[in-house]
C-alpha cells in the first residue's frame, strides 16, 4: 500500500523545466509536474511503438490478466490517489467523488479485462465462411480532460491495452499529478514502454493529433478542440474517438413524482459540481409540477455541504479554475440580469480562497437564455417551464449538441416513448449520466462520434480484418 507521500515521491519530476499545481480550494501548492516537450513526446512515440508487438502477441487473456493485476495495485493504493485528486482536481473525498473515482478506475479496468469479443461470424452457407477480427492499431494517443482525470484516462487506456495497443497519454495542464500517479501505479502490472504520460502544453496536443507513428486519437474535452483535433489528424487519417461537450437536456413529465425524483436530480445536475460533460445541464418541467419539482429540488441542494474536499463532511467543491468560475459566473449574471428568479445560489462569498460557486437553481428562465444555450459546466441548474410534451421534445432538441438527456415519469413506457423522440447518445429514465462499463456510450450531433465501453468500445480501439474463405 503507498501512502500519500509515496505517491507524491513517485511523481517528483527530474530536474528541468516544471510547473507547481495550487489547489483549487485553497491556493496551497499540491506538487510540481514536469513540463514535457514535443521532443519528449516523441522519445514516448518511439518506446511505445517498439514495445507494442511484443505485447499484441501476448494475446487478449494474458492482456486481460494485467489489467486485473492494475485494478489491484490501484486499490492498494485507492486512498493516497484519492487525496491527491481531491488535492489537485478539488473534488471532495467523499460522495460521488475523488473515493467513487478512484474506484471506478479500479472497476472500469476489471470490467474492461471480463468484456468478451470473439471473432464475429457474418456467413456460413456451406460456400463461403467470413469472420470479422479485430487487430490492435498500434500506437493509441488519448487526450484527457481535467474534471474526472483519473477515471476518463481508464476509459481511454484501458480497452486500447487490452486489444493490444500501446497508449500516450496527455493529460489536462490543470490535472497532471492525478493522471502521472494513476499511470505510475498501473505500469507496476506493464511492460515498459506500453503505457506513457507526457505532460505538455498545446503544441505537444497538436503533435500528437498529427504523429504518423500514432494511429488513433481518443479525446474527451471541448467541441472546439475537437475539430481542431479533426483537422489536425487528417493527413494521416487517423481513427478518432471523440467525446465532446454536451449540454445535456432532462425533461420532467406530468406524472412524475416531485419529491421522489428530486435526489436523482439533483445529483443528475451537481455530480462533481457539475463539472461533467454528460450532467443534467437544463431541466424542463411541466407547469403541472414546476412549482412543486422548485421546491423540492431546493430541499435537496440546500442539504448538500460545500468546501475543502479533505474535509469529511463535504460532497460539493470548487471549480477547478479560475476560467470556468468566470464562465459559471458569467451566464448565472445573465440569468439574474434577464429577470430569471433565483431559488438558491447566484452569489460568490467574496474574498474566500478557492474558486468556490455556491450550488445554483434559477426558475422562470427563458428557453433562449445562455445559461440554458451554453454549456455552464458548473452548480447552476436552469428550470424552464413547459406546457406540452411536444414544446419540452422541442426545446431539448433545439441545440446543435446532444450527449446525453433523460425523461422523468411514474410510467415507464410513456418515458421510453419520449426517449425515443430526443436526439442524444444515451437517454436515461428516472437517472442521469449513469455510465456503464458494460454499456456503450457516445453522442450525438455536435458532442461527438465513435462509441466508448462494453464490446463496442473494444471494437473501437481495433482494426477490423475480414476473414473470408
């Protein structure tokens, strides 16, 4: 088991250039990164391109096996990365935060291991017998965001190792501590060279998206950085996984119960303060209820602590920076500036250390207002008023995004018929953002292409190859 301060020494960077990273809660330095460069990268490219036959031969079982072995050696280690990431990133130790993610890194990588994927027979008829496999690409380089670090790097390396593949990681300049002591923990199970960080700024970004060693580009983060990413890969067509931003859409039937769904909705919007590309970012109710779904919602969130996440007591934290507490501070002034009604929230304490919002509901909000068209990406949750299924259908499909979304009612059947109208990757009933290892997930419209999880995701980091004779 390594303690805090083991993780800490594992990740002191030789000397040369490095930068230190300050909590977001508190101003306080947690540790320094390297800040790698484009020649960096490249010695990464080289190393992983030269180990990756060896450990494509190794076959899926034995691939499988060295993932299981990772899940363990990050559960020895499961606490002192959960203090680090709440450290760093500013999320609390407990709820639905840096102890969930820290555990999920350790159970997306079991459940990526158990995922079957034979080869898939497509004819037989007596004449001709065509099988499609699934060979390793090469080389994988995945680009991660700041606001789940850890648990979005597992998503992209686990199930580009287990089919063969050799992974670069880069990850966000605002969380590299939390993704250099994950990936120091799980290369104890790896050979060398399979599985790399590079810690660089957008120049090593843009290198990576265009390196002709690299094969494919996982990247979860902005829409614009994603077609930046597109552009960028083009010459030398690579594959691409791209999970981009959503503004996901929820919309509360008539038949629903107000105080029953409350928690799931709040939790829906504020999950990691609502710093998570597929949370509930606007919530449409029908003036049935509204009022009803207002004050219980209110109830939830006035109960939720916020503070320093090493604080035991505290399930909400800070943003992790300062340009998204400009951004959440900006469109909550516009909310307030337009009239809207505040049930909670809406004003930072002033002179408190740490990029702290206070968690935010904002009734009688117009459907054209930015806080419900742009992405917040923050403790404000806008509630608009509908009045007909058809109208909720409309607005929650109005935006050229569409990740996730969800449907709240006592009748299920009536909640999948109105799933079936939302243009989104995944719809949820009665939940939201409730991600599965087992379940593929991607988005739609501008939130992206290409399917992550399950035996999809699998399929995603391999090169299909027909058999036929």
């Amino acid at each position: 088991m390594e303690t805090y301060a083991d993780i800490l020494t594992s990740i002191t960077p030789a000397p040369g250039t490095t930068r230190t990273l300050l909590d977001p809660a508190t101003g306080e330095a947690v540790g320094d990164a390297p800040v790698h460069t484009v020649e960096d990268l490249e010695r990464a490219v080289a190393a992983a391109t030269a180990a990756q036959p060896a450990w494509a031969t190794l076959g899926h079982e034995a691939r499988s096996a060295a993932l299981v072995r990772a899940a363990d050696a990050v559960e020895r280690s499961a606490e002192a990365l959960a203090v680090l990431l709440s450290r760093e990133q500013g999320k609390p130790l407990n709820g639905p935060n840096a102890r969930f993610e820290v555990g999920a890194c350790a159970a997306w990588l079991r459940a990526t291991a158990a995922t079957e994927l034979a080869p898939e027979t497509v004819v037989d008829d007596g004449e001709t017998h065509a099988e499609i496999h699934y060979r390793p690409i090469g080389v994988v380089g995945a680009i991660g965001p700041w606001n789940w670090p850890m648990m979005i790097s597992v998503w992209q390396l686990a199930p580009a190792l287990r089919m063969g593949n050799a992974v670069v990681l880069k990850p966000s300049e605002y969380t590299p501590l939390s993704v250099l002591a994950l990936v120091n923990v799980i290369n104890q199970e790896l050979p060398e060279g399979i599985l790399s960080v590079i810690c660089g700024g957008r120049e090593v970004g843009a290198r990576l998206a265009e390196h002709p060693a690299i094969g494919k580009i996982m990247f979860t983060g902005s829409t614009a950085t994603g077609k930046a990413i597109i552009r960028s890969s083009a010459d030398t067509v690579k594959r691409l996984t791209l999970e981009l931003g959503g503004n996901d859409a929820g919309i509360v039937l008539p038949d629903a119960d107000p105080a029953a769904i409350a928690e799931d909705l709040f939790w829906g919007a504020f999950i990691n303060t609502g710093q998570t590309c597929a949370a509930l970012k606007r919530l449409y109710v029908h003036e049935d209820i509204y009022d009803a779904v207002c004050e219980e919602l209110t109830k939830v969130a006035a109960a939720m602590p916020m503070g320093v996440g090493l604080d035991e007591a505290n399930v909400l934290g800070p943003l992790q920076n300062k340009a998204q507490f400009d951004i959440v501070s900006r469109l909550v002034q516009a909310a307030k500036d337009s009239g809207a009604r505040v049930l909670m929230g809406g004003d930072p304490v002033a002179d408190q250390p740490g990029y702290f919002y206070p968690t935010t509901l904002i009734a009688d909000i117009e459907n054209d207002n930015p806080l419900v068209t742009e992405e917040q990406f923050g403790p404000a949750l806008p509630i608009i008023r509908y009045n007909s299924v058809e109208e909720a259908v409309e607005m929650a499909n109005a935006l050229d995004v569409g990740l996730g979304a969800s449907v709240w009612s006592s009748d299920p059947a009536q909640a999948r018929a109105v799933a079936a109208r939302i243009q989104a990757g995944t719809v949820w009933i009665n939940k939201h953002g409730a991600v599965d290892p087992r379940i593929p997930f991607g988005g739609a419209k501008q939130s992206g292409y290409g399917l992550e999880f399950g035996a999809e995701g699998l399929k995603a980091l391999g090169v299909p190859q027909v058999i036929n004779s």
